[in-house]
C-alpha cells in the first residue's frame, strides 16, 4: 500500500537523478569546446569503460551479455546520439542545444508505440505539449543557430529516442552495466578510430573537465537504464524536460545567463508538464494494479 502512495516511485526519482548527472557533464562538454567532438566522446566513453568493467566485476555479471544484437545495436545508436550532441553542444549556446535534445522523449514516445507496443492516451500528449510548449517559450529565436546544427540536433534526438527503447526493450534480460558497457565500447571504439583524423592533445584543466565528463556521464547513464527498466518509457522519458531547469539555474550561476520573463514562464510549463505527466502515469498503474486484483 506504501508504495502505491509514493508520489516518486524509483523510476522518476532515478530519471531525475540521470537528469542532473547529464546536465553536469553537459557544463564540462561546453568547457572543452576547443577540442574535436569525437575526441571528447572517446575520453568519456573510456572512462565509463573502466567504471563499467570495475562494476561489472564486483557484482559478478558477464560483461558480454546475451542479447548481443541488441546491446550492439544500443550502443551504435546511443554513440550517434552523443556524438551529435556534443557538437551541437559546441557550436551553439547550451541551453539551445538542450532544448533540441529534448525532441527525445517525443521520439521516445512515438517509437515505443510501434516497438515496445506501449500505448500513450491523449491526455498524455496534452502533457508532452505543455511542456514542449515550456520549451519554446525559453527557448526564442537565435541567429547562431543554422539549419545544419538545428538538423544534427534533431537526428540526435532521434539516436536518443532510438536508444532509450533498446534500453526498455532489455529489461530482465541484461544487467543494467551490461547494458551501460556495450554503449560505452561502441563510443570508445569510434572515438579511437576519429583520433587518427582528427586529435588535440588537452592541456591544464582539460584533463580534469575530460574526467568529469566521464564521471557525470557515467552516473547518468547507470541512473537512466535503471528508470527505463522500471517504468514505461511515456512514464519517464518526460522527466527529461527538468534537465532544461538545471541549465537555466547552472548557467546563471556559472555563467551569470540572466533568464526573462518568458524563460520563467517555461519553466513553469516545463515543471507542470512533468508534474502532471508523472501524477498521471502513477494514477493510471494505480488503477491497472486495482483491475488486475478485482479480475
């Protein structure tokens, strides 16, 4: 009976926690902008390695998984989806290349219908259109920003959509590391082969921000293959949409971005969408739980 009456179940509250971890990292990319995207994506994906394989180790699972098509298949697509983020992530403002990425759980959304056969009820599409429409309220008209980029952020989006239903699709059959490994091995195998292109040794703090990213990256990934494995994907993809708070707040702080009044405005959409899209889908497992029990 506790657990019907918990407002944020592990799901949310591990999708939040994936959130923040993503936001943080994202602050580390934008400071290593200077060096080539691909670059940053192997150091990240390299560390992320290690604190797999340490993980992996201690809780004695196989590392090489069972369901091999799928684990490939989840990280070529989580590796496209990272990739063009953090290009999009250095060559135009932060909280734009943010505000793309969260087409995602759209993506999400729609795919999860076809694939996972989860169904979505309008009333939740009235929730994912307020807090979309949160977004664009912060996000406004920006001149830095071409087509080129806007498009790389959306198929980035769409990478991410892709993955996170892989992600769902394995629950039960993987364990979460596992799962989190054969992403971090595709990255580092694509990221190794670009350095021979293109490579600028880092320098000073470089290292320390390179570290942070694969620490943060690292948490944010264990943090997300956890929710997706307890919660439909509709349920808490949405939570996504808060990552736009924690930049709005981050970027004021760090890099004194003062927010207007249409920025506010979204983000209490934001918050309301996800407020309203959480209450929802708790309701609603509430009521199948009841069903199940009477039937």
């Amino acid at each position: 009976m506790n657990a019907d009456r918990t407002f944020l179940t592990a799901g949310v509250r591990a999708m939040f926690l994936s959130t923040l971890s993503f936001s943080l990292a994202n602050v580390f990319v934008k400071q290593v902008s200077h060096l080539p995207a691909m670059e940053v994506v192997f150091f990240r994906c390299l560390l992320a390695t290690i604190f797999c394989l340490i993980g992996l180790y201690h809780a004695g699972a196989d590392w090489k998984g069972s369901n091999r098509t799928f684990l490939l298949l989840r990280g070529i697509f989580g590796t496209l989806a990272l990739a063009l983020f953090f290009i999009t992530v250095q060559n135009i403002p932060l909280a734009s290349a943010m505000t793309i990425q969260y087409l995602s759980p759209i993506f999400t959304t729609i795919i999860a219908i076809f694939v996972l056969k989860e169904g979505v009820r309008p009333v939740q599409w009235l929730f994912y259109a307020i807090a979309f429409s949160g977004v664009l309220l912060i996000e406004r008209f920006d001149p830095r920003i071409s087509w080129f980029f806007l498009l790389i952020g959306i198929i980035s989006a769409f990478g991410s959509g892709v993955a996170y239903n892989l992600v769902r699709s394995l629950k039960g059959k993987e364990h979460p590391l596992t799962i989190v490994l054969h992403f971090q091995l595709v990255g580092v195998l694509v990221g190794f082969v670009s350095l021979f292109f293109d490579f600028k040794m880092p320098t000073g703090w470089d290292w320390l921000w390179l570290f942070l990213i694969g620490v943060f990256s690292q948490l944010g990934q264990i943090f997300l293959t956890n929710a997706l494995q307890k919660e439909a994907v509709a349920g808490v993809a949405i939570v996504n949409y808060t990552g736009l708070i924690y930049a709005v707040t981050i970027g004021w702080i760090i890099f004194g971005e003062v927010q207007n009044i249409s920025s506010l405005a979204g983000m209490f959409f934001v918050v309301l969408g996800v407020f309203l899209s959480v209450l929802y889908s708790h309701r609603q497992r509430a009521i199948e739980k009841i069903e199940t029990t009477v039937g």
